[in-house]
C-alpha cells in the first residue's frame, strides 16, 4: 500500500487514506503488533506523503505519541529504525502550527542518542535523521 501511494497518490480516495491512517496507528499501538511494524510503517510512510501536511496539531500530537510509544517499545534495530523513519517523515511534511509539538519528541531522541554515544555505540542514522528534521 506504501508503494502504491508513492506512485499512484489519487488511486486511493482521501477518504479512504484517512480510514487507512487511523487503521495503522491502532495497530501500531498493539502490542501484538509489533512484529508487524515494519509493514504498518511503510504504510503510513505513504499516507504521510499525501496526508501529513493537513493534519492539524491535535492530530500531529497523537501520531506523534504513538510512533514514540512504539519506538520505545520495539526490540529489534530494524523496527527501531523503521519507525524513526516514519517519525522523519511526518516531522518533515508537518506544517508549521505543529513545529512547537515536537519539543518532547526532539528531547527524547536526543536523550536516547546521547545515552548510546556515552555506551561507546554509535548513534544510528535513523535517530540522527530524525534529530535533523527536527532542527
């Protein structure tokens, strides 16, 4: 679905991209999902393209919420990465009424960077991506 939207935005309605949206960030909030993460962000990558600049920030707060909840859930690099991709994504189509909304998230990562920097690992591109866009 990801693909589809990246390539063919008007194939699926917008009223359907904003059923599909709500679907993702329920299903990013199970637990029992997270071995589907991967899947649900790649999803929502392409609905962020067509649908990320419209939200208004109630609505910024709470994808943001829910991608950060499911980055400090997630076990695995691969799903840690993925969902700081999406956060990238969303963070770098927002519109400006939602640039205040990203202080908490902006200090979050950086705190979790800090903290593998100071373990002697390198900071992973995903977090420095993110940390970027946010700048």
């Amino acid at each position: 679905l990801g693909g589809a939207l990246a390539w063919h935005p008007a194939a699926i309605p917008d009223e359907a991209q904003a059923s599909l949206f709500a679907l993702c960030m329920e299903r990013l909030q199970e637990n029992s999902m997270m071995c589907m993460v991967e899947e649900l962000c790649h999803c929502l990558d392409g609905l962020l393209d067509q649908q990320a600049g419209a939200l208004q920030p109630d609505d910024f707060q709470a994808v943001v919420n829910v991608l950060m909840q499911t980055w400090a859930a997630a076990k695995e690099e691969t799903a840690r990465v993925t969902v700081l991709n999406s956060f990238s994504e969303l963070i770098g189509r927002a519109n400006s009424n939602c640039v205040p909304l990203m202080e908490p998230a902006l200090t979050q990562i950086l705190a979790s960077a800090e903290s593998t920097v100071r373990s002697g690992n390198r900071c992973p591109e995903s977090a420095l991506c993110a940390l970027r866009a946010m700048t």
